[in-house]
C-alpha cells in the first residue's frame, strides 16, 4: 500500500485543533494547567517542535532501544559485573537509581500534563511521547537494580527512596514537585524540559555512561544511553513554547522560569552528580572531572542556547561559574560524614592519589577541602571513628533543603543568606535560593525543611536516632564508607614507609 | 533555663550546623557546644586561642560571660564562633 511521506501531511495533522462546542475555551484548557498566559490559541498552533516524529516510527524506535539495553542485561548478567566493581562505582549506581527512577514516573505526568492542557498541538503532540518515555525510564531503572536487591537492600531504594523522610529525597521532591508537578503545561515546558533536561539530564546521563563504560559497566552504560537518547529528543519541547512566549510580549517571565529552574537543577545536581564523578567513580576510570563537565554541558551550552532565544545568561551567572570550585565539595564531604543518612555507601576519595587529582583539578583543594579531610584521616588512623560520625543535623537550605555549605580551611567563607518574611526565619545557602523564594513565597513559605520539622517536634526522639528513623533507613541501609577507610590506611602506610 | 536552637557556622568548618544551646548558657559555653559538633571532627584544635562568638558577619564579638537570654537572638539565628587571642 502507498503511503504518503511523513513531511506530506505532518504539518498539517500536528496543528489541527478541533472546535469545541459542548465546552469554552477556557473550561477545555484552564488557565491554571495550560498557562497560556492571554495568548490566543492562533499563536500556539505556531508552536514549530524541531523534532519531529509520527507514531509509528516512535514505536519501532522504542522498541528497537529496548531490545537493545535489556539485550545486554542479559547478556551480562552471568558476567556478575556488580559482584567485582569498585565500591565507590556500586555507589554510584545505588545513589542514581534511589534519585532518579521514581521521579521518571513523576516526570511522565508532567509530560501528561502537556499533552492534554498544552494549548499548542505540537506540544501535545510531542509530550504524549513524553508521557510514554518517562514511563519507560521509570520501569527500566526500576527493573535493573530489582536484580541486585539479593546483594543488599540499599539497591531497594531505587523505589524507596522517593516514598521516604530522607533528607536527599525530600531535597529532590522539593524541586521536580516545583518544576514538574505544580506548574501549568507551558512553565513545565520550560522549566522541565528546557531548563532542567537539556543541559543536567544530559550531564547526568552522557557524563555517568562515559564513566560507565570506563569502569566497564557496560551494562549500565546501555541503559542511560537509551534513556538519553528519550531525554535529547522530548527535551526540545521548552524552546518553542519560550519563541512563543516572548514574541508575544513575556519575555521577563519567560527568563525568571528559567533562571529559577536552572539554579534548583544546579544545586540538586552538587550533591548528585558532583561527588559521583569527582569522588565515587574510581580515579583511573574519570573521564572528566564534575567542574569541566559543567563548564561543557551547562555554562557554554546555556549561554549559547539563551543568547539564540534572545535571551539573558541567569543574573547568577557569575556566582554559578565560582561555585563550580566550591559546592560540590561540600555536599560530598557533608553526605560522606552524615554517611549513615544516605542508602548508598559514600565514596571518601581521600586517598593520597586522589587528592592530588583533586588538587590538579581544583587547585587550593588541600589547603582548604583537604584541611577538613586531614582531621578526618588522623581521627581513622587513630582509632577515632568515632569523631568522624555526626551528633547533629547540618544546617539545611529552605530553597534546596540542602546543607548550607562554603569553603572551610585557611580560606574559611561559608554564608547564610536570612530572610524574615511573615515572623518566620529562613535560612538560605545562597543569594540565588533566597532569590528564587522571593519570586514566589506564597509557593515556598508553608514547606518545612528537615530542621524546621526537627525543632517542631515532628522527629521522635529528637536526636540523630530518631532523625534516621524519620528517614526510614533500617539495619543493612544506613550508608557507611564504601571502602572500609582503606583511604585513610593509606596514608599511614605512606608514613610509615617514609 | 529553656533549650534555645542557633545555627552554628565554625571558622575552619565547611557546613553549618544545628547546636542547642542553653539560655543560661553564656557565650563561652554556646562557643564550647558549637566546637563539639567541629573541632577534632574536620577543624583541627587551637590551644593557644580562646573562642568568641558573634552574629553572622558581625564585626564584634559578645561578652564572653554575657548569656543567651540577654543576647536577643531569634531561634535558629546564625552565629560565627570565630578563633580568638582574646
């Protein structure tokens, strides 16, 4: 049978809209879900995806992905890769797993929400294969760890974690619900797909299958692979919806989106991502370290995309450039020392080589990271472990709900950024999270972080004990250090031979 | 004598940290709590200086005997526990 070619008739199926007669207009897309912010329909069939796809291509495609990743699973599995990897590596795996999978689902419903209220047919159009592509991320990183829950339970939080009081969880709930979940169709096009998935999900899932290949899990670098490849294709759908936006007259809307998705998906990947390349991913298999990761796929690739939208580079640009020295090494070193409120087992990557890597690739790394380091390698190397285990909480960010980290040692500069709004006291670990509450505080102000539900009473007993219980975290969870403090030893070793 | 909650940023120390202290406690010993959670954990000690404690960024220090019900602090403010001569 003849069949038209796609560039034919695609045009025209994907901007038709139908004619509503049994409802309005605005009780067919409402306002609070399409966001379409006084802008008639007209200039949202102009809505022009640059990736362009029909359905039955994107089965087969699917299909053909899958085959592909679970194919290898198969393959490799009598290859018992998990049994021999590198501790720090597992690491690595576990912590991605707990963060991501559950939240592919969450994003599924993102997608679903632009699919149906999205007024620009494109954008449905694109989304509905959105919808399925999340679902499919969801299952796959779900399917994957489920084999290894014999080896240990922390491979269990792939689906656990998201359901729980950890403290990471309620980190990365706090923002893909800000982004994905509480928006209308068109922010969630922006702030989903344009500024989180085009420069973070990238580095999260190019950055991690290049290391995996290196470590030689080629398994998991099949299965981020295919995921990525979903990502590059449903990621495109925020920058048409941004054309859109400021032709018509929101320009400074359209850049406040952005700027508040990029530097929530900037902190919640310090503590992700940072410390899985610069630290748990074994020294030999590195490809590149966390900072030069960023400066390729976020800083040039963001100015180079907002400059061809006509758009500005964040007011926080500077700030974000000079944090790539500084806040990843505190996330790292604060998950590594409240290591019993995390589902992975952190990596110390202390050791002598990897603190000269650390030092080649930030320099003034030992002077000022590694003084924090040094306390921590005596007090192992002297039976003191200890004093490298918390009594407290950190102070969290009522922004990122992370800890409010800065540069310790000889160049000491940690700040608080305070706000009082409505009597209540908030806490911030940057101009830019303090910013970002400021541009909404109806939105942010009820949130409770970890200390703020710790002080009121909601954490029994109100210790670290009963914080971990709040958290979920049984016997055979708690995280400790992925190598035994072999680290540490090695540095009596050294001393020892000299 | 009440629980009173501030929120410790330690010279030396990367993380800010949540210390209760005491509001009968006098700054030597809110400077004491707060090195607790620090010092010999990632801040090596410093025997030959005496702690003092300020608000966040303050150029002054307070009293060292002074306690923390006549300090006027809001729960959960900020305080910098800073190395001293004196």
């Amino acid at each position: 049978m003849y069949q038209i070619p796609r560039a034919e008739w695609y045009d025209l199926t994907r901007a038709t809209n139908w004619t509503y007669s049994y409802v309005t207009e605005d009780e067919m897309f409402p306002e609070e879900m399409s966001g379409s912010r006084g802008i008639p329909i007209e200039e949202w069939e102009t809505y022009d995806e640059p990736y362009k796809v029909s359905y039955p291509e994107y089965v087969a495609i699917q299909r053909e992905k899958d085959a592909g990743a679970y194919s290898v699973k198969a393959a490799l599995e009598r290859d018992a890769y998990v049994d021999r990897a590198d501790p720090g590596w597992i690491s690595t795996m576990i912590a991605h797993y707990g963060a991501i999978a559950v939240n592919e689902y969450a994003a599924s419903l993102a997608e679903a929400r632009m699919a149906r209220f999205s007024k620009a047919p494109g954008n449905r159009n694109m989304a509905t294969f959105g919808t399925l592509d999340e679902n499919r991320h969801g299952q796959i990183q779900l399917f994957f760890p489920h084999a290894n829950i014999k080896r240990s339970h922390q491979w269990d939080w792939a689906h656990k974690a998201m359901h729980t009081n950890d403290w990471a969880a309620i980190a990365a709930r706090s923002f893909f619900d800000d982004i994905m979940l509480s928006r209308d169709a068109i922010a969630v096009s922006i702030m989903l797909t344009f500024g989180f998935e085009t420069g973070f999900t990238n580095m999260q899932f190019l950055g991690l299958a290049a290391d995996a290949s290196e470590a030689g899990d080629h398994t998991f670098a099949s299965l981020i692979s295919s995921v990525q490849t979903d990502e590059a294709r449903h990621a495109q759908q925020g920058g048409p919806s941004l054309k859109i936006l400021i032709a018509n007259g929101h320009k400074e809307e359209a850049q406040k989106l952005i700027d508040v998705s990029i530097w929530r998906a900037w902190k919640l990947f310090s503590v992700l991502t940072g410390p899985i390349m610069d630290y748990y991913t074994p020294l030999e298999h590195r490809s590149q370290s966390f900072k030069e990761f960023m400066v390729e796929w976020i800083i040039i690739q963001f100015e180079r995309q907002l400059a061809d939208l006509g758009l500005d580079a964040p007011w926080f640009w500077e700030d974000l450039t000079n944090d790539l020295d500084v806040t990843h090494h505190g996330m790292h070193l604060g998950v590594w020392y409240w290591r019993p409120t995390v589902w992975w087992n952190p990596a110390a990557g202390a050791s002598p080589e990897d603190r000269e890597w650390l030092e080649e690739k930030y320099p003034g790394w030992n002077k000022t990271w590694g003084k924090c380091w040094d306390v921590i390698t005596d007090n192992l190397n002297n039976g003191r472990e200890d004093l490298t285990l918390p009594e407290t909480l950190p102070y969290v960010c009522n922004m990122s709900q992370l800890p409010i980290v800065g540069t310790p040692g000889n160049e000491w500069n940690v700040q608080d950024f305070p706000l009082e709004f409505e009597g209540r006291l908030y806490h911030f670990g940057s101009k830019a999270d303090r910013w970002c509450f400021e541009q909404d505080p109806e939105r942010y102000k009820e949130h409770q972080s970890l200390i703020d539900r710790f002080l009121s009473g909601q954490i029994q007993p109100a210790d670290l004990p009963g914080a971990l219980a709040y958290m979920g975290l049984g016997p055979g969870e708690m995280g400790k250090d992925a190598h035994d403090y072999a680290w540490a030893a090695a540095f009596k070793k050294q001393a020892e031979v000299a | 004598m009440a629980a009173f909650p501030i929120n410790s940023n330690f010279q030396g120390d990367f993380v800010m940290q949540l210390v209760p202290v005491d509001t009968d406690d006098t700054m030597d010993q809110v400077a004491e709590k707060c090195a607790y959670h620090s010092v010999n954990r990632r801040v090596a000690p410093q025997p030959d200086k005496v702690m003092r404690v300020r608000l966040h960024n303050a150029s002054e220090s307070f009293p060292r005997d002074m306690k923390v019900s006549d300090a006027n602090w809001r729960p959960t403010e900020t305080l910098d526990i800073i190395f001293a001569d004196q």
